[in-house]
C-alpha cells in the first residue's frame, strides 16, 4: 500500500493538515515533501488563537469623541466684550449709570440724570439646561454685565433667571423667571416672569434646519413698574460654504405698556402703550475646534462677533439710535 494523504479540516483554522502513513510493502513510495513535514510537526490547532492572550475582549481604540458630554446635563458659558450693552432699545449701562441717588427715588418714578460717557461693557452669560428627554427642560443661569464708567459699580447689572423649555414639535415654549439686581442701587432691583412662542418652521417647509424661526417674547413686571414688553422676531442661518463661518440674521420690534419710568420720554403726552423700538443684527460663529484641534471631549469651542443697529418708533417712548457691537467666545458641554 502506498503512501496515502487526507485532509484535516479544524474547526477554527483555515489550512490542511497532511497525515502520511508509510506501508513497509511499498519502500519505493515518493518520499512526503518538506512542506508536509513541517505541518506534522506543528501541533493541531482546534480553537481560533489570536496574539490577544487575555480573557478579555481588546480595549476599542479612543477616538476624538471619547469623553464627550452625552447625560442630561448641558453647561453653556458666552463671554462678550461689546461696545455699549443695549437691553430692549436702551443703552442702559449709560442708563444704569445715571441713576441719581439723591433724588425722590419713589419707587414708580426712579430719577436719572444725564447719561455717562460710553465705555466697553464685559458680559458673562451662563446656563446650565437639565434634558428630561421628552418632559419640559428646566433651565438655571446667570447674567452679568460690568461697566468701567459707572460711577457706583463696575457690577452694574446681576440678572439670575430660571425657566422651563418644553419642545412640542413645531412649537417650542419657554417661561421663566428674571431678577434684576443692581448692586448700591438697590431703588431700582425688579422682578419678572416671561414666557416665549417659538415655531419650527422647518415642520412645515420640510427642511432640515429652521428658515425664520419666528417668535413672540412677553415679560411682565409685576415688582417695580407693573408694566408688559412684547416682542416679536425672525432669524435665520447660513454658512459661508468652505470657511467655517455661520452667519445668523435678526430682526424684532418691540411693543410696551406701562414702564412709565423706563420707556416713558419725559414730558410724553401720549398714550403709555405702544410700539417702542425696532432692533437688527448680525452674529458670525466660527467653531476654534477644527482651527486649534481642540477635541469634543474638552467641550466646542467657538469665537462670535455681533453687529446691532436699533432705533426707536415712536419720540413718546425712550429709544436710543445705536450702532453696537463686539466680539466674544463661547463655550459648550
């Protein structure tokens, strides 16, 4: 009998093992080559082997997003450094800053005198959002506003806010809750609850993103003035194609009742309702992430400018005509 071959198929390896019998009846056989016998001296292999020697699976590779924040909780921080701070049509750190304190300071009639020379005013606005995933979002944060010329405080306005943000496709409703606190002005601290009407639009235009995000903002102060601000607006997005750059358009006017003291021009023989001023503005994003290779775990980064122009409506009601603007980074996780 000659010498005779079989395959053996293992269970996990791909390759041929040869098996060679010899029959001391046929000497003159072909001898097996050198490949076969290196694969009877190899031993049989049965099971998948890998250079792994560990019970455990291999650790995944870390990529860019390891660490990146996935909870319920999001941390928003803007810091800006702007030409004037303009709040609902007034500038009102030079507003702010002329507050007389020798004056009757009745509570519905605070005095101010001639408003101060300009100067940058620093901003810090920061926000913690809590996602509920499909129950209302609360949020908490704080504004700051800190202006050199004040003559009192270089803290002139401290405004801590709460609220709720609740999406219900296409809408998206926002109350809350404003203090306004002004430290060594204590005549003028007010309190005031809010409440927004935002429509996705891109429910209805089949888009992916929003085109005009319209939206209605009242506020009504029921501490110092008991008065109402409404105001109604658009914005939009685009990105300039190859730089990186998100550009986002604004618009909105503004309707009040009441604020005798605040929007009120002295000597108006007018009615204390109406249509007080008109604002736009431009904000440009850039994110630092991709320019500074900043991973997403360490947050986004992004560096914003802003451009503003508002006017006022109606000479019955205090507007100031400003062109404003500044530039500020932002940071989010």
């Amino acid at each position: 009998m000659g010498w005779r071959a079989w395959t053996v198929t293992t269970a996990a390896t791909i390759g041929t093992a040869v098996v060679l019998c010899a029959s001391p009846r046929h000497a003159h056989a072909a001898e097996p080559s050198a490949e076969s016998m290196r694969l009877l001296d190899e031993p049989l292999k049965l099971m998948a082997q890998s250079d792994y020697q560990s019970v455990y699976a291999p650790p995944d590779p870390v990529d860019a997003n390891t660490g990146v924040n996935e909870g319920g909780v999001r941390f928003d921080l803007n810091v800006s450094y702007l030409t004037d701070y303009v709040y609902r049509g007034i500038d009102m750190s030079e507003f702010i800053a002329s507050f007389d304190p020798e004056g009757d300071n009745q509570p519905d009639r605070p005095e101010f005198a001639e408003g101060h020379e300009d100067s940058a005013n620093l901003q810090v606005d920061a926000k913690m959002t809590f996602d509920l995933g499909k129950a209302p979002h609360p949020f908490i944060g704080v504004f700051v506003n800190t202006f050199d010329a004040d003559p009192e405080s270089r803290f002139q306005e401290i405004r801590p806010y709460i609220g709720l943000e609740w999406t219900l496709r296409p809408i998206i409703f926002t109350v809350g809750h404003n203090s306004y606190i002004y430290p060594d002005r204590d005549q003028l601290n007010t309190t005031e609850v809010f409440g927004m009407i935002t429509l996705d639009d891109s429910y209805f235009l089949r888009t992916d993103d929003p085109i005009l995000s319209p939206y209605v903002y009242a506020a009504y102060d029921y501490d110092l003035y008991d008065a109402t601000y409404i105001e109604a607006g658009v914005q939009h997005s685009f990105r300039l194609e190859g730089t990186g750059i998100v550009l986002t358009a604004q618009a909105s006017v503004a309707y009040v009742h009441g604020y005798e003291a605040l929007f009120i021009a002295p000597g108006a023989d007018g009615d204390d309702s109406g249509f007080q001023h008109y604002q736009l503005g431009l904000i440009g994003s850039y994110r630092l992430n991709p320019l500074l290779s900043i991973p997403r775990r360490y947050g986004d980064w992004t560096l914003k400018g802003y451009l503003y122009y508002t006017d006022g409506l109606d000479n019955d009601f205090n507007a100031d005509t400003q062109v404003w603007g500044g530039a500020g980074i932002g940071f989010s996780y």
